[in-house]
C-alpha cells in the first residue's frame, strides 16, 4: 500500500525512551523505544524492538518514524482526543479498545467507527436502549445507539430530516449495525406498547435478508443488494411509517456461486423446509441437488438452521400483512427457478455451437412449467429457439447449446429480479404512512461494501464503482463542505487538501470511461478482448488509476481509493447487456398464476416495474431493440450512482465506519488516513455543537454572573444572554 506523507513527522529533539511506530511486513505497524536521543541530522536511530535492537534509518524524506502517543491516551473513546494523529496511532488505539477494553465502538467526531466481532453481543437489549435514550453522545460510551439517539434528537429539535450513512468493506457488519439503528428507532420512536408501526418497520428485516442477503467467503449473511430506509416521523416524535429503495441486485448469484458461498437464502430455506405437508407441492430436494444452489459446493451455514429460518421469514412476511396464499405463490415461483436450472439443455452435436435440444420428458421442465402456470412445451420451444426478423419476414433460429443454456439463466435471473420488485413494492404498501403524513424522517443507507477477490469480475466492479461515490460523498460533506464553513465564517483556517477520487470516478463513468466503452462493444462485435484493447489503447498511461496486468490480455487494474483491484473481463459484456428474449417473456405474462402473470404484466418491452432497484436487462424480440444502450447495466449503474448524490434528502448526520477484519489490509483499506484527515480537522477548530441556555449559566465564567442562582437576579442574567442573541435551543 502507498505511503503516506501524514505517517511521518518532523521535530527537532526527542528524548530516550520515546515510543515510535516502524512499518512491519506482517502487523503492519509495531511499537519501538528509542535507546538515544534523536536530533534533526541523525541519520539512523537506535530502537529496541520485543525481538532485539535495531538501528533504524530516518533519511529524508522519511524523517523520523510516527511517534506514540502517552499511555494515559491509550483506549480513548475519541480519536481527536489522541496527541498525534497518524494511521499506527488510530489502528493501534482501536486494536487497544477492542482487546482491552472489550468495546466495539470508538467516536471519531461524528463518525463512529465499529469493529465487527464476529459474535453476538449482550450490549443491544432494550435496558441499554433506555440507557442512550435522551443522553448527549459525549455523556455516553461510544455505540450505534448514541449515534441513532443523535439523529433522532437532532430531528426532533431542529424538525430537519437525518440521514445515517453506513460504510465498510464487504463483511464488516454493515447490515447488522442498520438492523440496530432501525431497533433502536422503533423503541424510542413507538408507544409503551409497540405498534404495528414499529413491529412492521421491524419485521421488514427479516424478509429482506431471505431473498436479498447470501453467504459470501467474507460474510455469513452479505447483503448482495443496495438499501436506503426513510423512516417517518410524526409530529410527537412517534413512528408512522417508512419507506424503502433498493438497488442493484446481483441478479447473477440466482445462476452462480463462487467456491463456498451460497445462493439467497430464501432457497436453502425452503429445501430444508421442503418436507413440511404445505410445501410439498413444490417437489423441493435437498439443495445439494439443484444447479442453483450447489456451485459453491457448501450449502449450510454453521450455526444457521434453515427450517427456523424460514418461520422467522412466514412470520415476517404475515405480520406485514402478505397472507399464507400469496406466501405460497411466492414460494411456487422461487421453486420454479431452481427447477429451471436442472432443465437439461444439450447440444445436438458434440460442440456446444451446435444447436440445442430438450428431453421431451424432462422432469424439472415439467415442474417448473406446473408451478408457474404456463405451457410446458411452449417454454421449451422458446428456451431452444429465437424469433429473428430478416427482411420483413419472422423466422425461428435454433440457438446453439451455450446460447440456450445462458437464455435460461438469463430468464431465471429476470424472473428473481421481478419477484424481488415485487416484494419491495408490497413491502412498503403495508409500511406506508396511513394516518398522517410524515413532518420529518431518518434514513439509514446500507449498500455494498468495498469488495477484492481472487477473482473480480463485473459485480465487483460495479460494487467498487459504488464505494467510489459513496468515498465522494464522505469527502464533500466531512472535509469540503465543513472547510467551506470555516471560510464563511472567517475563520484563520490552512486548508486542509484531501485525496479527491474524482480522476478515478470519471475513469469509470466519463466519456470514453470503461462503462462508455463496454457499452460501446455491447453494441458492435461483443468480444471481451476487443474491449480490454479499447481500454488499454484509451487509458494506459493516460490514467493514474488505470494499470495493465502483466502476462494478460484479458484482464485490467482499477487503483480505487482503497485498493488496487484486479478485474477479468471475461463475462463482463454477457452481464452488462443482460439480455432477456422476449418470447419467454409472453409466456409468462398469459400465466395462469394471478402473481407470475402480475409480475410481468406491468413491464412494457424493454421496461421495468415502478421504482424498480435497476431496470431489467434489455427484453429482445424479433426486432432489434432499438433501446438496448440505454437498458445496459452499465448504463443504468451510471444513472442510479449519479441519483445517489439526491438519494438522502436530508443532512449526512451521522457516518458509520465498519473495519472489517479479514486480510492485512483490510483496517487500511477502509480509509484510516481519512481519518486521520478528519481528526486533525476536528482538531483544528472547535466543534460547532448546539447547547442549552442552561449549561451556558452553569459553566460560563466570562460573563458576570448574579449573586444568586434564582429569584430577580438570575431572570435579569437570564434576560441579558437573551438580549445578546442567545437562543434556549442553541445558536
């Protein structure tokens, strides 16, 4: 990882028996003593390590390594509280908080970071919610729920709207810390006894989790998909209602998974449940015998039961108001999709170019064609075949096997992507204000955390590309917009410089960027090498942020904010066109089932649902759809990422950083010199924090005060603080 200039410092003498940090090829960072003073001209120092002595070069522009900050800082609650501000610093006080003083949470201003511990903790029962109720954060130890107790209080006071960011590599705990601020919303935001309000904006959770989270190598229960929650307000401060977006799916884990992850959970629940009486119509087998849920080769995850978790899933889904009937269509599609990947697809040849073919007694076909309603040798034709349009006359194709095979999983991903919709939109129906119209609202945004593999491919990247414009929005409102205060108020302020990501962001998504371009290909030849050439020809050596791979001609390096990430273009332009043909889609929308038949009812061609988290991949007919560019994933990526700059209609109160703790870098790559950065910001100047008339007359000496704390003389002091601007609820 490149060095940073803030890991150094320059200072004139420091005595024996100082503590410094040196760089270490395995702790990244390790404590030393200096045994001699050190003055500006040295050029070595000697410092004793726990494995001996070593002499320590400080040439320039290196200089003398970080210095340690005095033990009685160590295990701080508050990093700008820390005397030198540098990463070995902020790591090795999180590293302290975390072993020593079993604490997760650690403030750095307004951003709490937390460390995920990869167990559950007794710190999240409703005693601890009363606790950080109507407390100020500085009262308190650091938690999510000072940070949700900030926001809501800030609302309340200042009737302006919130907005909760939550941040962090893949695995960190991002979803889990939302689930606590929602709980904590729902306690403090309801009535003695929680309303259906509160049990709903609740019981979304657990829904959501079933058919948009999956196991990951990273992550038991990763959220493969993007969420942004406003939750409504009334006028006394109580829930009334909520409303929830989705973004980006990774529709493409319905039809693969990598080496020891998993499918969405909704369907290894169901074929651990499949022996109940009400579910045996779906003809469900173990998932170790279905193509979709047996890639990664590890379909249980230790310590979940399956079954229990499907009831959690029933139980949710009833309390917000989805009766058993329609739960069972639900279920009827999802198990239609694993059937449809068992259909056995051949070749009639021994070449996969040659043309496809389908047992007429195809068991899985069968099923799946009963369970959603439609023509089972209706399907098969057009699983098989293509309508093309050849001047003015409509001719039928067979598709090669490989073709045939990635038409039906491109349906199975299109069917799953309309069924989550669905769900969403069903969702916030029940969670809709109904008796008022909400005066403010919180919202909690959870999306995709920075990802690298062994193996990056088009889901990675668009997921990095989001980190990208989410690091851009930390930057604006934490360092450009809060420096632009300063200015304003003229105040004596050195600007602080940032790194701005900008440069790598319009690499992406800038005119002739690695989106504009991949777009471009989708429209002409459709070879991923043509493509990887038109990016090095368009930004090797042109582009800091864009590198070649050695010994490869099918790959590119993206140096993101947090890491350099090696991606494999092959089957980037497959997923990015996402191309669904147009007759199994007519099937499907003549279902005899009333939800299959609703679910593709309201697409036109080419369209998508209302409010849809990504429009569905371009639906081919016979016709060239003259509309494909725009309905690229790609394309709409660009279009979402951009709304996300308006996405949170409301001030970034609160930012939650989640370190994961997986790789050597993993601490680093969440960005530890931003927050290094921030502190020294926040150090730099005073915090602008709102206060109370009443612990102004407490704690002021400058001002004359009565000679009595009540009676004539305290209303006259009273009075006076009023007469010079001074508000009760803070300036």
């Amino acid at each position: 990882m490149e060095e940073k200039e803030c890991h150094w410092v320059t200072v004139s003498v420091v005595s024996q028996g100082a503590c410094v940090w040196v760089p270490d090829p395995e702790a990244v960072w390790v404590s030393a003593q200096l045994l001699q003073n050190y003055r500006p001209g040295d050029q070595h120092i000697l410092i004793q390590l726990t494995d001996g002595r070593m002499e320590y070069p400080v040439l320039p522009p290196a200089g003398l390594p970080p210095l340690g900050n005095p033990d009685i800082l160590e295990g701080g609650n508050d990093l700008t509280a820390l005397t030198f501000l540098h990463e070995p610093a902020v790591l090795h006080n999180l590293r302290v908080r975390f072993l020593d003083y079993s604490s997760i949470y650690t403030y750095c201003g307004i951003v709490l970071v937390a460390l995920n511990p990869y167990e559950q903790l007794p710190i999240y029962g409703e005693e601890v919610i009363d606790a950080y109720s109507g407390q100020d954060m500085a009262d308190m130890e650091p938690h999510i729920f000072s940070v949700a107790e900030e926001a809501y209080r800030t609302m309340i006071r200042e009737e302006k709207n919130q907005s909760i960011i939550i941040s962090g590599e893949s695995g960190s705990g991002k979803t889990v810390s939302a689930k606590f601020t929602m709980r904590y919303f729902a306690v403090v935001g309801g009535a003695a006894q929680q309303t259906s309000v509160e049990e709903k904006v609740l019981a979304s959770n657990p829904i959501m989790e079933a058919i948009g989270n999956a196991k990951t190598t990273r992550n038991d229960n990763s959220s493969r998909f993007g969420k942004y929650i406003e939750i409504g307000f009334g006028c006394k401060g109580d829930i009334i209602g909520a409303n929830m977006r989705t973004y980006l799916l990774e529709k493409s884990r319905v039809v693969f998974q990598a080496a020891q992850e998993r499918n969405y959970h909704i369907f290894y629940q169901l074929c651990a449940s499949r022996d109940l009486p009400e579910l045996r119509t779906l003809k469900l087998d173990s998932a170790e015998n279905f193509h979709y849920t047996n890639q990664g080769q590890d379909v249980h995850i230790f310590g979940t039961d399956d079954v229990v978790e499907l009831e959690r899933t029933r139980n949710a889904f009833t309390i917000l108001g989805v009766q058993p009937d329609q739960q069972m269509e639900i279920f009827r599609i999802l198990a239609a999709i694993l059937h449809l990947g068992n259909v056995n697809i051949q070749a009639s040849g021994r070449d996969i170019s040659y043309s496809s073919y389908w047992q007429a007694n195809d068991r899985s076909l069968a099923i799946f064609a009963k369970l959603l309603g439609v023509e089972g040798t209706q399907m098969a034709q057009w699983l098989c075949h293509r309508r093309l349009t050849v001047g003015g006359e409509m001719l039928v194709k067979p598709m090669a096997g490989q073709q045939a095979n990635e038409a039906r999983d491109a349906l199975a991903k299109h069917v799953y992507e309309q069924l989550f919709t669905w769900t969403v939109q069903r969702l916030n129906s029940s969670l809709r204000a109904h008796r008022e119209q909400p005066k403010s609202f919180i919202g909690v945004l959870d999306i995709y955390g920075f990802e690298t593999f062994d193996r990056n491919s088009f889901e990675q990247f668009c997921i990095n590309y989001a980190n990208e414009k989410l690091q851009q929005q930390f930057n604006r409102h934490v360092f450009q917009l809060e420096q632009e205060e300063y200015l304003r108020e003229e105040l004596p302020w050195n600007r602080i410089e940032f790194s701005d990501n900008q440069p790598c962001i319009a690499l992406i998504e800038g005119q002739l960027g690695l989106l504009d371009l991949l777009d471009e290909e989708c429209r002409v030849r459709n070879l991923h090498i043509n493509w990887t050439r038109k990016l090095y020809d368009q930004h090797l050596n042109h582009s800091p942020h864009f590198t070649h791979v050695r010994m490869s001609n099918s790959a590119f390096i993206v140096v993101h904010f947090a890491d350099m990430v090696q991606y494999e273009c092959d089957g980037f332009l497959d997923k990015n066109r996402d191309t669904v043909f147009e007759e199994p889609i007519n099937i499907l929308r003549a279902s005899q089932s009333e939800l299959v038949a609703e679910l593709f009812q309201k697409e036109s061609a080419g369209g998508s649902l209302p409010n849809s988290s990504l429009a569905n991949g371009s639906i081919r007919s016979g016709k060239r759809a003259h509309r494909e560019h725009k309905l690229t994933v790609g394309f709409q990526v660009i279009l979402f990422y951009r709304s996300l700059n308006s996405v949170p209609s409301s001030i970034p109160d609160s930012f939650i950083c989640t370190p994961g703790g997986h790789t050597r870098n993993s601490t680093l790559v969440i960005g530890c010199c931003y927050v290094v950065l921030f502190l020294w910001m926040m150090c730099a100047v005073p915090a602008r924090v709102p206060f109370s008339i009443s612990s102004l007359i407490q704690s002021s000496t400058a001002l004359a005060r009565p000679r009595s704390s009540s009676g004539p003389d305290r209303l006259q002091y009273w009075r006076s603080l009023e007469g010079i601007g001074y508000m009760q609820q803070g300036f």
